[in-house]
C-alpha cells in the first residue's frame, strides 16, 4: 500500500512544470491586437466651461441728501420706473414758503434795479442838459416830471398805509382765535388729567397722590404719582395763563409757548401712567383695558390741542414773514419815489437857476453816485439769486428719483417717518438688461478675451433652454478664492428675455477657440510634450511611433495634428494581447 501512494509524489511536480511551459509558449507566441481609430479632418471647437450668477447691469441704492418727514411714496417695490419719476418724497411745505418768499425777494431787489437804473439814466440826460444848457420847453418838462415824481410818492405812501392796515388785519385775524385754542387746549388738558386719569389714582388733588393699581415697574410709579402731583399745579397754571392772554399779541404768544410745554408735560405724564397699566399686577382684565382706553383718549386729545396750538404759531410766523416782505417792499417804493422826486426837484431847481461849472461837476457826482447804486443792486441781486439757488437745490434735495429706467428692489420708506440724511431707503436694478459675472481660473483666462461667445443655461430652466452672451470685461486683478487666483469676467446677454431674473445661477460653455477641416485624433492617442507629441501609427501590421506637432485641443475629446501623419492614417488608441 505505501508503494502504490509513493509513486504519483514525484509524477504531479513534473505535469505541472510541463503543462505551465506549454501555456506560456502558447501565450507569448499570440499576436497583439491593436485599436485604431482613422485620421480625418474635422472641426473643432475649444470651450472654456464655468459658472456664475446673473446680475442687473445697474444697481443703486438711493437716499435723501437731507433729513425730514417723509410725505409720498408713490412707488412699491416690484414698480417699474422710468428715469425721472419721483420714487419718494419729503415733506416740502416749509421750503416751498422759504422758495417763495426768496423769489418774492429776488423779484423786488431787480424792480429796484430797475428803478436805480432809470435813476442813473435820468441823472445821465440831467448831466447833458446841464452841460448843453436849458431851454424855455425843458423847464416846463422838468416841472411836469417834478409833479410826476411828487404824484408817484403819494400813491407809494397810501400803498404803504394800505399794506399796513392788511397786515394789521391779516394778524388781528389770526390772533382773535388763539384765546379759543388755548380754551380748547385747557379743557382737553383738565379733561385727560382729572377725567381720563381719575379711577387710576386715590388722593389725586392732594400733594401726594397715590395709584390705585399695584405695578411691578416701580420707575413708573414713581414718575406716574410725582407727575399727577405737578399736573394739579400745571393746570392751574395754565388756567391763569389762558384768562391773562388777552391783552397783547406778546402776551398771546407767551401764553401759546407756555401752554405747549404744558401740553408737552401731560403727554409726558399720560406716558408714566401708561407704562404703570403695562405693568399693573392688580387689575382685572376689564378695569385694565378701561384705564388704558382712558389713557389712549386723553393722549389723543391733548396731542390734538398741541398740534392745533403748534399750527397757530407756525401760520401766526409765516404770516408775519409774509406782511414784513410786503412792507419791505412798498417802503422801498417809497424811497425809490422820495430819490425820483429828489432827483426831479433838482433838475428843475438846474434848470431854472441855469448851469454853471460847479452844477455840473456835482451832476457828475450825482451821476456817479447813481451808477455806484446800480452796481451795489446788482451784486444784491446776485445774492439774492443764490439765495434762490439754494433754497431751490433743497427743494430738489427733497424727493429720490430714479436716476436710470428700472425695477423697484427695495421700497423702505413710510409715510410720517422721521430719515436722516444718506440713509439708504430706495434700491433700484435695471429692469431689462442682466449681465453675468462668474471666476475663471488662471489656467482658462489666459483662453478667454473680450468678445468671445459663449452658450448659456440657467439652472431655473434647464440645460435644453440656450441663451447667448458675449464677454464684456475682464478684470485685471486677481480674486484668489480656495488659494487658487481667479479673474472675474462679465458676460453680457445678447439678447433681452423676460425669463432672466437678478441671481439665477448661470452655466456658461466660451468658445475661445475653432479650427475648421483639420486633421484630428483622441486626445488619448497622443503622447503629449511642451506642443509636440508622438502617436504611433498602424503600418504593415506593426505599430510604428510618429513625432507630431500638436494644435487646439478640443472639447469633443480630439486634439488637431499640424503635422506628422498625413489624412487617413490608422493611429493606434489601444492595445491588447
């Protein structure tokens, strides 16, 4: 048994060894098999692919170039504007005043240049007179010009009477109210204060009134009890004040400052006690809505009874602005006149009396001195304009206007708000023109120039939606982003579509390069170095090298052969045994 197993020990070894040299034999001596693709002429096309974000091609956000009360907002956000339009705007009632009493100004300043200048001209002609001599016909022609000028000054002293009474009037008329606001005002006052406020305090005509409620904000309480304590004292106050402005417009302008600080206290007040009911830790829920009813009834009021008196005061200004403008201007008719008549009454007195050297030489005088009045009203005028001008300019400064055709992005302001100067309230984009700014990296910028097409898609429609865009710009500076130096590029759309919207994601294939009917094989077949390479061509059934010159690279996955190998030469891509 032990002989019949020793035996294939030494017979497995050696069929293994045989049976491996025969594979091998088998195997090496198999031919290898080559893939080929066939080089043929062909057009390619280089793209450089990259990603950006679609942006308006005008963006800004506007601001008021001065403070004050917003009084329009005649756009929303989503408008579409044109260039011009009013996007917001001021309160301007108190400029428009300003505006027009400058222009008023402006306007009496030139009539009186008017009138130096018909001076100076008349004491021109006096001064030929003198020098030519009189004669019987010019004395009675200056006597009439002497009852002239004495005609003209009466009518500009009953002008002037006649502006005065108005004005009078005017004032009489604002002020015959005032005793009915300040009333008013005073039984609003009393009515918030001991009416409206009464449930909330015990001992409330005493020196120390207390809050009938518990609170947990003690500051309130404090402020709340201390100010019903100087409520009582500010209402008898302001009682006397109103039964005292009677007797003067002083005194009815003192009595209207008075009450408003008065008035300007009770809402100070009112607001403790409101901070009080805020807190309050012992009402019910009925009595707690009661008393803040109260509060809100008595605010109103007397913020009503403020603006009233607050109103009276501003149109009791503006109408004494008004009557000094007016009387400005009819006194200086009266001074024009007095000179006219003056000036008149001299030439008669040159006349009769004759001419003589000395006459003449302060004709002269007076000529130039009538010159010297004209120049000086110039330059008044000139400041008169400016004044004009600036006023103007803020009037302008007044309202936000859309500086180019576009869409409303932002619309922040609201009617009645209190703005500061260059706070931005207003965005405005472009409404129909987008451009697209993405990073390209400094491998491809070098491939990319201003001009070159390019083939979109935008994420929100899909890659079977094309638009088209073209570089504009690029910029010269690096933005490293990720430690690697990218330039950004703008790309503007050839065409406008209602479809483009401000932040879509934008896919962008540039064609930065083409060749058409030249001879090009895979990119793998190629043996790339420094724009030469080598292929290695399928000839007589072996694999011969080629040396090639290589051109544009395409993104099709060829590359162009200069030269090297000649159209329809089997270059070989694989290999395989």
């Amino acid at each position: 048994m032990f002989k019949i197993l020793k035996r294939p020990l030494f017979i497995i070894p050696a069929v293994l060894i045989i049976g491996g040299t025969g594979l091998w034999f088998v195997r090496s001596n198999k031919p290898v098999q080559y893939e080929t693709v066939t080089a043929n002429r062909r057009d390619l096309v280089q793209e450089v692919s990259v990603t950006g974000h679609v942006e308006p091609t005008e963006s800004v956000d506007l601001a008021f170039e001065r403070s004050g009360k917003i009084a329009s907002v005649p756009v929303a956000v989503g408008a579409v504007v044109t260039v011009g339009q009013v996007l917001a705007g001021l309160d301007t009632s108190q400029i428009v005043a300003q505006l027009a009493q400058s222009v008023a100004a402006l306007e009496s300043s030139r009539a009186q240049l008017a009138q130096y200048q018909a001076a100076a001209d008349a004491q021109s002609a006096k001064l030929a007179e003198l020098k030519r001599g009189t004669r019987p016909e010019e004395l009675a022609i200056a006597q009439a010009d002497v009852t002239s000028a004495q005609s003209v000054l009466a009518d500009a002293q009953d002008s002037l009477t006649k502006v005065q009474q108005k004005a009078d009037v005017d004032l009489n008329n604002l002020y015959s109210g005032v005793s009915d606001v300040l009333n008013d005002a005073y039984a609003k006052s009393q009515d918030a204060v001991t009416k409206q406020t009464d449930p909330m305090f015990e001992s409330d005509s005493s020196a120390s009134p207390v809050l009938s409620f518990t609170t947990s904000n003690t500051q309130a309480r404090y402020d709340a009890e201390n100010g019903r304590a100087s409520a009582t004292t500010q209402l008898a106050q302001f009682l006397q004040e109103t039964q005292a402005s009677t007797a003067s417009t002083a005194q009815l302008d003192a009595a209207m400052h008075s009450v408003a600080n008065h008035l300007n206290f009770f809402l100070s007040f009112l607001t403790s006690v409101s901070n009080a009911l805020n807190a309050a830790t012992s009402l019910s829920s009925t009595d707690l809505a009661t008393y803040k009813a109260n509060i809100n009834t008595a605010r109103t009021n007397v913020t009503s009874a403020l603006t009233s008196i607050n109103t009276r005061i501003q149109t009791i200004d503006s109408q004494r602005a008004i009557n000094d403008s007016a009387t400005t201007a009819a006194q200086a008719s009266i001074s024009s006149a007095e000179h006219t008549l003056a000036s008149a009454q001299a030439q008669l007195a040159l006349k009769q009396a004759g001419s003589t050297s000395e006459q003449i030489a302060a004709q002269q005088a007076a000529f130039s001195q009538a010159q010297a009045s004209v120049a000086s009203q110039r330059a008044q005028i000139k400041q008169a304009e400016a004044g004009v001008q600036t006023i103007q300019t803020q009037l302008n400064s007044s309202f936000i206007k859309a500086p180019f055709p576009g869409l409303v992005t932002k619309q922040d302001a609201k009617i009645g708000q209190i703005v500061a100067q260059n706070a931005p309230l207003v965005s405005l984009i472009s409404a129909s023109a987008f451009k697209i700014t993405a990073n390209i990296a400094e491998a491809d910028i070098a491939k990319i120039k201003v001009g070159n097409h390019g083939k979109v898609t935008l994420d929100a429609y899909g890659s079977d939606v094309l638009f088209q865009a073209s570089v504009t710009a690029i910029d010269p500076a690096e933005t490293v982003i990720d430690g690697v130096p990218t330039y950004t590029t703008t790309f503007l759309f050839d065409v406008n579509d209602e479809r483009i919207k401000s932040g879509m994601t934008a896919n962008i294939d540039i064609e930065t390069d083409r060749r058409t009917g030249v001879i090009a094989v895979p990119q793998r077949a190629v043996q790339r170095d420094d724009g030469t390479g080598t292929v290695r061509l399928f000839k007589n059934g072996a694999a011969v090298p080629a040396q090639v010159t290589v051109g544009l690279k395409g993104s099709d996955g060829f590359i162009e052969i200069v030269n090297g190998i000649s159209e329809g030469d089997a270059v070989i891509t694989a290999e395989s045994k």
